[in-house]
C-alpha cells in the first residue's frame, strides 16, 4: 500500500518527528539525494500557486526526479472527468501526486483508487505542507517544542486547522483567536484534543498572543472567498498583527506569515518586514520539508 499525506493527523508522533528530523538535516546539509531517480511526479494543481509549486518541482529534482504539471485548463480535470477514472489512469503513468485543490474529499477519491502515493500540497480544510515547514522555521531555532506557546491570530482556516493538527503531535501549546463564525472546524479541534493537543480557542487577540514565542497569521479572505472581501474586513477589524499586538507577546517573539500576505490587512509592513520576522525564513524551508516528505512517502526515510 502507498504512503499518502491528506493531513499531519496522517501521521505517527514517530513519522512527525521523522520527517521533521530529516527536513532539518536536509536544509542543513545542503542534501540532495537520488531517491526519485528514473521517478516521475504529477503535479495536479486547481488552485494558483508560488511557493508550492516551486518548492515541490525543485525538490522533485534535488532527489533525481521529474516533474509534470496539470491544471484543469489543459487535462480532463475541467471536463468533469470522474476523479477515480483520473486516479487511475494517472497511477499508471506516474509515481506519485502532488495535488493542490478545493475540497478535502477530492482528495480522498484520489487515494481511494491510485496505486501510488498522494500528497496534499493544499486544500480548503488542511494545509500540512506549509505547516510542517512551519514547525520546521520553529525547530529550528528552538527544538525543544513541547515548551513553546504558539498564537494563531485569524481565519479558522486549512492552516489553522493544520495546526491543530500539528500541536497534537509535536506537543506546543496553541492559542487561536478567531472572530465567531470564522473559528477552526470543532470536529478537527476535538479529534486533536483526543490525541492530546493542548488547545485554546478564543476571540480575543490579545489572550492569543500573551506569552506567546511564535506568532502567526494568514490573510483573510484566502482563495475562492474574494467575494467575501469586505465582510471579512469587518469581522477581523482588530485581528491585525501589528506592532501593538506583537507588544503583547513574550519578548523575541518570531512572527509567521504562510505567504501572500496583504499589508496593511492581516499583518502590518512594519512588523512583515521588522525584525521579529521568519517569514521568509519559512518559505524557503518549504523545499526542505518538500524533500523530507517526498523521502517518506517512498519509504526511504
């Protein structure tokens, strides 16, 4: 059976830690490895991208192999074609999906009916790429991560959920401030705290943010909600990490941003560009964490 990767709730405490361990020793290394030679990777992507289609084709190439990227525009993804017919064909010619889409059930469909691995480079419910790359920017600089109290400050969202998720297996504490109606998935929250996770929800930024080592946000309105605009700017007026809520925050706290990000709305240019700032530290710790995820999936790690 392949080793897919739909959500960090995917994985052990043990393979967490692996991966984790690897994407570090990987970054810090310089490693590239022949793990994919003569392999051929599909990224199926239905949503834009930067950052994770860059990160995954590098990666792919830092182990050996090769890519193909599919959109919806130019395959039978925007045709209708059933998703367990594309799985199927798609298992035959390639070794792996990487695929970055809208509902978490495309991506179940996927894995019911392929034979080779799938990784969710996003969806609307999970992002764990992104946020293993983002326990990576916080291990990094401090290992032990059972000590650490970690704010979310905004949207509910796939990354929040992440998170969540995340918090559950590498131990941190995690303080979420959400305005109501946009808080994290309760069903995603208590399968969490089931497995442990030391979870705070709360519509307060500054309760979020007291204490607090690492400090993160998104943007609002992330894709497929630009309709929702000026609603969500409303909902979130006083959920901007700016320099009166870092204040708050325990004294060197880091600031994290999974990128866009919209100055001026969710995150201030002062503190975007200011010196509590990893964010950039973060995107490029994207590719890393790519290559540790692709290993395992494969079973090399």
């Amino acid at each position: 059976m392949p080793r897919h990767l739909l959500r960090i709730a995917d994985l052990t405490s043990a393979d967490a830690w692996t991966i984790l361990r690897r994407a570090k020793e990987m970054k810090d290394g310089n490693i590239r490895t022949r793990t994919l030679d003569g392999r051929v990777i599909i990224l199926i992507f239905e949503k834009s991208s930067t950052r994770t289609r860059v990160s995954f084709e590098v990666a792919v190439r830092h182990l050996g192999g090769q890519t193909i990227f599919m959109t919806p525009v130019e395959s039978q993804l925007g045709r209708s074609e059933p998703l367990k017919d594309t799985a199927r064909c798609l298992s035959r010619y390639a070794d792996g999906m990487v695929v970055r889409t809208f509902g978490q059930e495309k991506l179940e469909t996927l894995v019911l009916y392929s034979s080779v691995p799938v990784i969710n480079a996003l969806s609307d419910e999970h992002h764990p790429c992104q946020v293993l790359s983002d326990v990576l920017s916080m291990y990094e600089r401090t290992p032990d991560l059972g000590n650490l109290r970690v704010a979310w400050v905004g949207d509910g969202n796939n990354m929040a959920h992440a998170f969540i998720d995340a918090a559950a297996l590498f131990g941190f504490e995690l303080v979420l401030a959400c305005p109501e109606g946009y808080r994290p998935d309760p069903a995603i929250v208590a399968q969490a705290q089931a497995r442990g996770a030391r979870l705070t929800i709360t519509g307060d930024p500054a309760q979020a943010v007291a204490g607090a080592d690492y400090l993160n946000t998104d943007v609002w309105a992330s894709m497929g909600q630009e309709d929702e605009q000026r609603e969500r700017e409303r909902a979130f007026a006083g959920y901007q990490v700016d320099d009166r809520l870092l204040a708050l925050a325990k004294p060197g706290c880091k600031v994290m941003h999974c990128l866009p990000a919209h100055r001026g709305e969710e995150i201030s240019e002062a503190v975007l560009e200011g010196p509590h700032s990893i964010v950039f530290d973060q995107a490029e710790n994207r590719l890393h964490m790519q290559k540790a995820i692709l290993e395992w999936v494969f079973g090399t790690i």
